[in-house]
C-alpha cells in the first residue's frame, strides 16, 4: 500500500470512527426511547424496501460502477464528457427512484405485509405510514450516493467520509429532540434532515473539481454504467435479502426481536465500518485504476495488502466481540427503555456477528477487486449461492437460536462468499505473487489467543465486576495483550502501516 493510500485510509478511518462514536450516541438515545419495542420493530421494518431502492439504484451498485467508467474519462482528460456522464447517471437515477418512490407509497400496507408478515395490523400501519416518510429520505439520498461515488474517483475522501456524520447527527438530533414529542416519527424527520445535510456537506467537494450539470438523459456513459449495473444491481438485490430476512423470520419471533438483532448488527459494524470499509473506499479507485492499465500483479498486490491490515485489525475485534460483547452492551445501551433483558436479547446475536466479522470484512475488498475490473457477474453468482445458505440455515436454526440464529446464518454465509471471491480472484488472475494471507492469519491468530488469555484471566479474577470495570477494564486488557503479542510475534503489516504513516508527515492532503 502506498503513502497516499495508507494517509487516506488513516483519514477515512478516523471520520468513520468519528461516525460510528456518533452512531453508538445515536443507538443510546434510541434505546433510551424506545428500546426493543414494537414500535422500534416497525421503524426498521419501513426501511426495508426504501433502503433497497437506494441500494440498487444509487448506493453500492452506483459507486462500484460509476468510478471504473469515470476513472477512464479522467485519465483520458475529458473533463466535459465525464461531468455529461454523471450529469445523465443523476438525471435517470432520480427519474426512477422518484417513480417508484411514488409507487411503493401507494403500496405500502401490502409491502409491509410482505416483509413483515408476522406484523399485526396496527403495526403493519405504523410500519406503512413511517415508510412514506422514508422514501421521501431514499430520493434524496440517491442523489448524495452518486456524488459520494464522483468524489472518490478523483481521489477526494475527506467529504464523502464527512457525510455520513452529518446523517447520523441528524438522526440523533431525532431522537433526543423530537421522539419526545413526536415518538417513533421524530426518528425518521430526524433522519430526512440528516440526509439533506448528507447531501449539502458534499457541495463544495463538487465546487472544488468544477462539477457541471448537464439537462441529459441518453449519453454513452450512461450506457456503459447501465450495462455494468445490470448484473451488480442484481448481485445487492439478492444481497438486499439478507437484510429483509431478519424482519421477515423476526417477525415470527417475540416482539422486539428485530429491534435486537438490529441493535446487534450495528455494534459489529462499528469495528467492521472503520477497519474495512474505510480501507475498501480508499483501495478501490487504485484497484480500478491498476486494472484499467492491465496490471494484474499490480492489481493482486494492492488488494492482498489491504487484505492483511483488514485481517489483523478484524480478527482481534471478533474476538474481543464475543468475549465482551455482554458487558459493553450493557454499557453502551443499558438505561430507559433498554433493560437487562434487552442487554441479553442483543449480546445473544452480536456473538454470532463476531464469528463473521472477518468475513464480513474481507467481502469488503473480494468484491471490489471483481469491481474493479468491470466484472460484475462473479460476485452475483457466488451471491446467488451464499443468499441462499443464509436463508436456508437462518430458518432451519431459528426454533432454536431465534435471532441468532438469523445472525449465525449471516456470518457463515459471509464468511463462505468471502472464501470464494478470493479463490476465484487468484485463479483467474494467475499472479506468480504470494498474498501473504496465510502467514498473516498465523501471526493475527496467534496474537488473538494471547489476548483471549488474557481477557479471561481478567473476567475470572473480577467475575463480579460491574459494566464499566468488566468492559471498558476487559477492553484494555485485551488491547494491551494483544499488542504486545502482536510486537513479539512480529506483526509486519502493522509495522509497514506506521512506516509509511511516519514517512509521510508533512505531505498530508484531504484528498
């Protein structure tokens, strides 16, 4: 990994971690609200097909798609038809979004109906009326997806990481402030006014790089972003039903159990977002840019190191995830609304999270690495393969794990994807390089044990330790024995990652 990217990736990982602060401040006040209650069940439930739209349309598949086809256009100099290209994506994009915005809010009891079926009526009517408000949300955020996806093809990660922070602001400044008036609706206002921030944090970025909107709709760019659409759309639309699948299956189960496992999915995608995302957002115009000039090996060495830094920031957090998961939970959520037994019903999921959390994170950059090569049919395939374990395993466990059984199925399924990704990526670009995983995990396991050691010890010296003293005191423990474990075996991604951080100083750009 090259000094830009790993001062990037330290940036992008310090927004996020800013974020993902916010988001936990955000859950708290949630909690405090509303905790695993039904009216919580059907809030999430309303975002169902909302943020499935957005996913299709305007997020992942968009950027994944948008910045191969834009890196060409920059690095051939053609500034005018780039900015014609983007100007037709958002001109289609909202045609679209808008229509079916309009469709599924005259739908939307028999949507819930469909992904809620254990919802009863006067939760399938909460859950519509709370979604008309979301869609409302999901055009706006379509516009802001697409911007995000433009500003990282120039190589500018400091507003598109800055965004986010402004929507989980927003959705906190609902909970605190106009849930007590306004209860399960100040959340989702709270969030419309978040994503509007979203959208406007990202302006001067586009200022900046002289964007231009063009009245088109039919543009070769356009054209070619379509066509790679198709299959990556279809890939997170079956994606999309590993989420709608917990609302589904949850529904059958006692009520609160959605908000749980929801509660449980985003305190694993804390260490996931800031470690893995982070480094994938950063990684993924080089590894666009190294498979546009036909560099396999380029290509290969640039998503292996990736690979190594995720897997030893990862690995310990899964660890620390199921070892810890009870006491911090209860830390972080614990008060109002959210009692011991909400504590339990969420830390019963979170450690199935972290037995895939590597998986999850390693999907980060399989992906991309698909992606970047303008090949979106690969991962749509092995998607088609992993959604269905899920489903399949999710409903055979769920009279016995309930909802955690939904989030074991999660993880296996990751973890599976994540395998074959790689397999097939190796393969097909026959690179003579070593990955240097292997011996990555060696050293990242054997690091990890010693931490575990340690955190037990610890737990069975204070087994009656309150939650401050059990987490926070485990925590510390467990990152101290690590990195001393860590130092002693010899971590070299590590090491490198503060070389090049230390090289770089004074040399630091936003971009």
């Amino acid at each position: 990994m090259t000094p830009h990217v790993i001062r990037s990736t330290a940036l992008v990982m310090v927004l996020f971690g800013t974020d993902k602060v916010l988001a936990l401040i955000r859950d708290i006040a949630i909690g405090y609200a509303f905790g695993t209650s039904p009216e919580l069940d059907a809030y999430y439930a309303a975002f169902e097909l909302p943020d499935g739209l957005f996913t299709v349309l305007a997020g992942a598949a968009m950027s994944t798609t948008l910045i191969p086809v834009l890196t060409d256009y920059l690095q051939r100099n053609d500034r005018d038809g780039a900015w014609q290209m983007v100007s037709s994506v958002i001109n289609a994009v909202l045609l679209m979004v808008i229509g079916v915005s309009f469709l599924a809010a005259l739908l939307a009891p028999q949507i819930i109906r469909i992904v809620a079926p254990g919802f009863g009526p006067e939760q399938v009517i909460l859950a519509a009326r709370l979604m008309r408000w979301v869609l409302v949300q999901t055009i706006v955020s379509s516009v802001s997806g697409i911007v995000m996806g433009v500003l990282q093809a120039h190589q500018h990660f400091l507003l598109p990481a800055a965004a986010p922070i402004c929507y989980t602001l927003g959705r906190i400044a609902g909970a605190l402030l106009l849930a007590p008036r306004w209860g399960i609706f100040g959340l989702v206002w709270g969030g419309l006014a978040g994503t509007l921030a979203h959208l406007l944090i990202q302006v001067p970025g586009l200022i900046r790089f002289r964007a231009r909107w063009w009245p088109v709709l039919v543009h070769p760019g356009l054209l070619r972003v379509g066509i790679l659409m198709v299959p990556r759309s279809l890939t997170l639309g079956i994606t999309y039903l590993n989420f709608v699948l917990p609302t589904y299956l949850g529904s059958r189960l006692a009520p609160g159990s959605i908000s749980a496992y929801e509660y449980a999915w985003r305190l694993m995608q804390f260490p996931e977002t800031i470690f893995a995302t982070a480094v994938a957002m950063v990684i993924f115009p080089t590894l666009a840019e190294r498979a546009s000039l036909g560099d396999r090996e380029g290509l290969w060495q640039a998503a292996t190191g990736a690979l190594r830094l995720i897997l030893t920031l990862t690995i310990p957090a899964g660890v620390g995830m199921v070892l810890l998961g009870r006491p911090l939970t209860a830390l972080i959520l614990q008060r109002g609304a959210f009692g011991p037994a909400s504590t339990e019903a969420v830390y019963w999921a979170l450690q199935f999270f972290g037995l895939g959390l590597v998986g999850h994170a390693m999907l980060e950059i399989a992906t991309r690495l698909f992606y970047a090569q303008k090949d979106m049919w690969s991962p749509f395939w092995v998607t088609m393969i992993t959604t269905t374990i899920n489903g399949t395993l999710g409903w055979v466990l769920l009279p016995w794990l309930a909802h955690g059984g939904i989030a074991l199925s999660n993880s296996v399924a990751a973890c599976l994807g994540a395998g074959m990704l790689l397999s097939m990526a190796r393969w097909r670009l026959r690179v003579r390089a070593g990955s240097g995983l292997l011996g990555t995990v060696t050293r990242v396991g054997l690091a990890s044990g010693v931490m575990a050691g340690g955190v037990l010890i610890f737990q069975g010296l204070l087994p009656d330790a309150r939650e401050f003293v059990a987490g926070v005191g485990g925590l510390a423990v467990g990152i101290v024995t690590y990195g001393l474990a860590a130092w002693v075996i010899g971590n070299q991604e590590m090491r490198e990652a503060w070389i090049l951080l230390r090289s770089s100083r004074g040399n630091y750009s936003a971009d």
